[in-house]
C-alpha cells in the first residue's frame, strides 16, 4: 500500500519533477532561444545608444511625416499580426485547422505590410535624406552603420517569421502538426513584435524632427 | 520529458475579450508615445517615458501574447532573472559613453 501512494506522489519540482516547467520541450527550445536573440538585440541597441550619447550632432532625420507616421503604422500592422498570432493559436487549441490557418495568414499579412513600410522607409532616408551605411550628409556614418544594422537585423527577423509561418500554414492546413506547433511559432512572432517596442521609441521617436 | 507527459499538459490561457484589451491597451500606449515625440519634450524626460512605456508594452505581451502569465513560476525564474541581470550589465560602458564628447581634442 506504501508502495503505491509513494508511486503516484509527484516528485519534488527541486528534484527535477515530472516535468519542472511543465511546458513541452519545443516550446522551452523557443524560450531559450528568445532569451539569446533578446540579448544580441540588447546589444545592437546599447551600441545605437552609447554612440549617440558620444557622439554631438547626432542627426535627427525622421520628420513627422513621413518618417514618424509611416514607422506609427508599421507598430500597428506588428501589434495587429500579434493579436491574429494568439487568435491562430486559440483557433488551433480549439481543433479549428481552417480558422487557425486564417489567422496565421492574417498574420503574414500584417508582417508582410510592415517589411513593405519599411522597406520604403529605407528607400526614403537613402533617396531624400541621403543616409546610407557608410556616410551622411551629417557627417556622422555612426548613425547610418548602427541604424541599418539594428534595422535591418529586425527586418530580416521579420522575413524569417514569414517564411516560418507559411510552413506552418500549410503545414495546419494539411493536417500536420500540433496547436503546441502553431503555439511555438507564435512565441517566435511575438518576439519579433516584442524588440520592435524598444526599437520603435529609441530610435525613431528619439530621432523626430518636428 | 516523455511523450505521455506534454500530452498531459493542461492548457489555461487568457478569454479573446482579454487578448482584444491588451492589444487596445498597446495601441494607446504607442499613441501616448507618438504624442510625446510630436510634443518634443526635454530629452532626459522623453527617454525615461519612453522606456517606461516600452517596458510596460512588453510586459504586456510577454504576460499575455507569449502565455507567460499562465506558465509555471519556475519557468520564469530560469529565464528572466539572468536575462535582465546581462541587459543590466551592458549599463556598465554608459559612463564611459558619456565622458566621451569631453575628452576629444578641442572639446
């Protein structure tokens, strides 16, 4: 009888347990792997900022409009394709594939509307404001290096996640994989969103001109 | 972790009223930062509301968005303790950073 109650008590969460975090292991994968990136985003930001701060002149491109308005809206398509992110999920929770693959499209759009924004954005600053990578009109070439580094890191973040949900997609709508699948792939997109909300105020309302 | 085990896992999450709020609360924080910038309010006061704001905003998803609030305490204290605890530390070469503009040349 002893036996038996020792054999169903759950182990001590210290002594590693049953399951310590009670989470699937692909989804602990994805949290570690969110923490490194977080880190070489933290980076890349310190290393904006603490150019900046040594840096006297450091220019102030980003006009209201279009600068500020466009990178406004782009916040808006990530935060949407966040919210359609966590639809998706609960679609798939519920055992809708349909539902679920519609709102993951729903997301692709969302990412896909903010490449194009910013894309243009680039397009702006290299054409009208003649910043590229390695010069400016300012004099400073700090700003253009850190600003497409930070950016462009982002950006192709943004296509990646793209490319990741369009498997996942097709992969709903073929009847392959789990909602902890759909659920993994949502944590990565979030993320995305996430570094965009740091991004976003440091160096583009940090650098508006009124 | 055995396959019987991540069946076993129970799914508890936030209703889509509760996601539809935080995403609206978002919103209104990206507007309040949008308004700070058109405002252009003095330097020191516009960055620390802005990261004020930014760390609220992702809290905010990482709570709700990314499921964190309903995970285990545990998982939360493997991660984050030290992922702050590294960001903290980058802090360190602000000094530096700063002193920087008065030891060039003719400065």
């Amino acid at each position: 009888m002893s036996s038996q109650v020792s054999a169903v008590a759950p182990a001590s969460l210290w002594e590693g347990g049953q399951s310590p975090y009670r989470t699937n292991s692909k989804k602990f994968g994805m949290w570690l792997f969110i923490i490194s990136d977080s880190l070489t985003f933290s980076a890349l930001l310190f290393a904006y900022t603490y150019s900046r701060v040594a840096t006297p002149g450091w220019p102030t491109p980003f006009h209201f409009s279009p600068s500020i308005i466009f990178s406004s809206i782009m916040t808006f398509c990530l935060l949407t394709s966040s919210l359609t992110m966590v639809m998706a999920v609960h679609s798939m929770n519920q055992g809708n594939r349909k539902a679920a693959a519609g709102w993951i499209l729903g997301t692709m759009a969302g990412g896909a509307a903010f490449v194009i924004l910013h894309l243009n954005e680039w397009m702006n600053l290299i054409n009208n404001e003649h910043i590229t990578a390695f010069g400016n009109e300012f004099g400073i070439p700090l700003f253009g290096g850190t600003f497409f580094a930070l950016t462009g890191l982002h950006m192709t973040h943004v296509v990646i996640g793209l490319i990741y949900l369009g498997i996942i997609c097709q992969a709903v709508l073929r009847g392959k994989f789990k909602a902890e699948d759909v659920e993994v792939s949502g944590l990565y997109w979030h993320f995305v969103d996430l570094v965009w909300m740091f991004i976003f105020p440091l160096v583009y309302l940090m650098s508006a001109k009124i | 972790m055995s396959a019987h085990t991540e069946d076993a896992i129970h799914e508890h999450g936030a209703s889509i009223p509760t996601f539809a709020r935080v995403w609206i609360t978002l919103l209104v924080l990206t507007g309040v930062e949008v308004f700070l910038a058109y405002e252009q309010v003095p330097t020191l006061i516009m960055l620390t509301a802005l990261l004020g704001l930014s760390v609220i905003k992702a809290a905010l998803i990482i709570a709700y968005f990314m499921h964190l609030k309903f995970e285990r305490l545990s998982l939360f204290l493997t991660l984050f303790p030290m992922m702050i605890l590294c960001v903290l530390l980058m802090l360190i070469f602000l000094g530096d950073a700063a002193r920087l503009p008065g030891m060039r040349p003719g400065a």
